[in-house]
C-alpha cells in the first residue's frame, strides 16, 4: 500500500496530500453507504422475517383454536339438528326395525353415555308441524362410527280400534329408508350407566325397553370391565325377541349373565335355546335368580313392567337411590317425590282448568308432573323427552304458576310451562 500512495503522491506533486484525502473520504463514505445499505436492509429482512413469523404464529393459533372448537364439539355433541343419513336399516322382529345412522357432514361423532337417547325432528307428509320423539341409542357407545337407535311401531291401544297407529314409529317402520336423511339433536339423557363405577348392576328391560339396557351391557363387555351385570330382558315370545344376536353375543362374557324370559311362548320356541324361562319378568325371579339385592338397578319396559318391579324392589328392601328407571311414555313409577322435589303439597288442594279442553279437575297430588295428570285426565299433550329436554309438551299459562321438579335444560317459552317436570303451585289455568 506504502509504495502506491508514494506512487501517487509523486505523480499528483503538490496536490497529493488533498487528493490523497479526498481519496480516502471517498472510500470511507463508500464503506459508510455500504454499512447503512447492508444495516437497512438486514432490518428489513429482519422484521420481514418478524412479520411471518408472527403471520404463522398467527395461522398456528387460529387452527389450533379450530382443532379446540372441534374437539368440543365431537366431546360435547352439537346445538340443534344435525343431518343423519340412514346408512341400514335391519328387521329385528315384528314391527321392530333398527337404524344405524352416519353424520351427513361425515365428521366425527360424539361419544355418547350408555342409556342416552336421541331427539328426532321428523317431517312427516301430512302434518302441518314436525313431530318430535326420542329414542335410545341401543349399541355401545364405545366405537362410535355410527349412531343406532332400535324402534318398535306402536300400535293403536287395543280398547281403542278406532285411533291411528303411533305415528313417528308408523314412519320409522314404513317410510325410513337407507339413505334417508334425519334431523337429529345430540345425544342427551339422566339415564346412564356411570362407566367411572365399579358396582354390579342388574338390567331390566321390558320389551323395547330393552335398548338402552343393552346399551349398558355392551358398554360393559367392550369397556374389557369386569363389571357384574345381569340382563333381564322380557317380552312375548319369539316374534318380539328383539335384538337377539347382541343379546346372544352378551352371553360371551363370564361377568355378563342373560336371562330372557318369554311370558306365551309360541310353538316354535325352544327354551334354552330361544329363551332361559316361561313367564314375565317380576320381582320372584329376580329373587329366586340374584344372589343377594345387592345392586344397582336399571329399568326400562311399560308402566306396569316398572311399577311392579320398583314396588317390588322397593319391598326387597332397594334403597330409592339404586333403582332407576326410564318412561317411554306416561311414567307411573313413583309416587313419591323424587329426593331433589319439592315437598309434596299437602296444604289446601288446588284447581287444574285445561281451558281449551274445558275440564276443570282437583289437582291429584300424588301426580308426578302435569303431563301425567293430563294424560290420566283422558288429554292429548304431545311429549317428547318426559325429561325437560326437548320442549314439546310446553303449555301456555293462561293464570297461576308453576313449580318445576327439575330445572328444565332449555328454558320454555315466557308465559309457558314444561309439562312433563313441573307441578302446579296453586290454582292453574292451562290453555290445553
Ligand atoms: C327418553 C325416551 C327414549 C325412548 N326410546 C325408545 C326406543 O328406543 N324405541 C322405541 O320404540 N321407542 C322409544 N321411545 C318412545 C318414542 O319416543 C315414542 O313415544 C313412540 O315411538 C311412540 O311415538 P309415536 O309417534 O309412534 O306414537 P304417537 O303418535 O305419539 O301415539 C302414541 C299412542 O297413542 C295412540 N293414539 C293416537 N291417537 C290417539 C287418540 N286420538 N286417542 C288415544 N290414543 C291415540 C297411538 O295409537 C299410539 O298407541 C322413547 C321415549 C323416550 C321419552
């Protein structure tokens, strides 16, 4: 470097040394323009760099967010009607078809706690609105691919030839269709089966009253539970033995112990190979066949199925808080006040009008709830759920009020009152 800037200086003579400054000015300010230029454009990489950063955690968040809303939705159901598409539908018996049904949006499905039901709104031809009933999901909740729900077509009652068919159950047996399309709320329901607990548990099921319990019992099996179970299960004869091949499959399990008990037997049935014993189901065979009363009791069949066996229970020395019980339809189980009630009024009696009917009756304390007096009154209220769910036998309140027995799960409309869970609290007008 020396000998060049002696070269330059001898060539530039006096001027050198300016020059020479000038020079070296000129690569010092290149160096500082370069620096600035390098620096400037680092930071712009930099925050670049910053900004998709930020852009990605950003897109991490939201579908981490999305992936959270999802999860909660396949944990706790869905709000409303989902769309089901009828994937097969199976003769079990006379009049009794199952349905295995598929979300339409082909996303995951909730599990769901073994004795829930399910809410259908139905559009059926004819009917100005759409009908809503609930049914039982039937199969264990365990693998949940599909939903299935077992329905028997409820016939007319037979001291009344006049009135038409069950009309839900009529359109589940005679229109339903594979591929079909259903509307359906998410399963729901009190009656469960506790899968956390340990305690032997004794199944009782009265004719299609047999679908949550099997639900129950293969929750069991599949669950690899050691669980002591016993299934009653209890109907006519061959022609309504529903469900048979779960049943027979149950019989696998060493914890798990099956009794079907038909009370006529037709001639082509074969005890011990279609049924375990001739007869109903009733509080002596559960005697006779239980080693002790010694566990939780779970019952689903008809009003009288269930009351004689609860009363019986009861007498058997069942504490109330180990039977449990569904009602497909008018429940005339319990007469006492179930332990969260209120107090049962025994002050001066009270006045139920239905306005519309133009009755006006003598409240009957010993009623459950104001459907189940109406019904017994010889009134047509639609219901669904009977448990406060589904809001269909909500009834205008002309006057007076109510008490509710449980909080209902979707609070009626203002001025009306959930029949199926509330009772009057005095005098009661009802536009029914
Ligand atoms: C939680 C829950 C779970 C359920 N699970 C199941 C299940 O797993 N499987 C199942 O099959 N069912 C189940 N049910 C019952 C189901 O919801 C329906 O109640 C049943 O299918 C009857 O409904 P439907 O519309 O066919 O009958 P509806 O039309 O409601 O008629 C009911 C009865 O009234 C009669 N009737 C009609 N008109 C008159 C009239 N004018 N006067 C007098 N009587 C009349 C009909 O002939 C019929 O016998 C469940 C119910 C509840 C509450």
């Amino acid at each position: 470097m020396q000998p060049i800037l002696e070269h330059i200086q001898r060539a530039l003579g006096d001027n050198a040394g300016l020059a020479l400054g000038y020079f070296l000015l000129a690569v010092l300010s290149s160096q500082v323009v370069l620096l600035a230029y390098s620096s400037a454009a680092r930071l712009s990489h930099e925050r670049r760099q910053r900004r998709l950063d930020h852009e990605r955690l950003e897109t991490l968040v939201r579908a981490a967010k999305y992936r959270y809303k999802e999860a909660q939705e396949v944990i706790q159901g869905w709000n409303g009607y989902r769309k089901f598409t009828v994937r097969q539908k199976t003769g079990e018996c006379e009049d009794v078809f199952s349905f295995y049904m598929v979300p339409h949006d082909r996303k995951p499905l909730p599990p769901f706690k073994p004795g829930q039901y399910l809410t259908f709104g139905l559009d059926i031809p004819g009917r100005d609105k759409t009908v809503v009933r609930c049914y039982s999901l039937s199969d264990s909740p365990t693998r949940p691919d599909c939903y299935r729900v077992t329905i028997k077509r409820e016939k007319a009652p037979p001291d009344k030839p006049g009135v038409p068919h069950g009309v839900a159950s009529s359109f589940f047996s005679d229109h339903v269709k594979e591929g079909d399309l259903l509307n359906v709320k998410a399963p729901t329901g009190h009656f469960f089966l506790d899968m956390t607990k340990n305690t032997p548990i004794c199944l009782l099921g009265g004719g299609v009253g047999l679908t949550p319990m099997l639900s129950m019992a293969k929750a069991v099996a599949e669950s690899g539970s050691p669980r002591e179970v016993w299934l009653f299960f209890g109907c006519r004869n061959g022609a309504e033995h529903m469900l048979r091949e779960d049943l027979n499959r149950l019989r696998g399990f060493d914890n798990i112990r099956v009794v079907v008990c038909y009370s006529r037997p037709g001639k082509a049935d074969v005890k011990g190979e279609d049924y375990d014993r001739e007869g109903r189901v009733t509080i002596e065979v559960l005697k006779e066949i239980l080693p002790s009363n010694n566990y939780e009791f779970f019952m689903c069949g008809n009003g009288a199925f269930m009351k004689a066996l609860n009363d019986g229970l009861e007498a058997w020395g069942v504490p109330e808080k180990d039977i449990h019980y569904e009602a497909f339809g008018p429940a005339t189980v319990k007469k006492k006040a179930a332990p969260t009630a209120p107090t049962v009024t025994t002050g001066p009696a009270c006045k139920v009008i239905f306005a519309k009917s133009g009755k006006e009756v003598e409240w009957n304390p010993a009623q459950s709830n104001l459907l189940d007096f109406a019904l017994e009154q010889g009134l047509r209220i639609e219901s669904g759920c009977r448990a406060g769910s589904c809001g269909v036998c909500s009834v205008a309140i002309k006057s007076g009020t109510v008490d509710y027995i449980k909080a209902p799960d979707a609070a009626p409309e203002g001025g009306s009152c959930l029949t199926c869970i509330c009772r009057p609290k005095g005098d009661l007008v009802l536009d029914a």
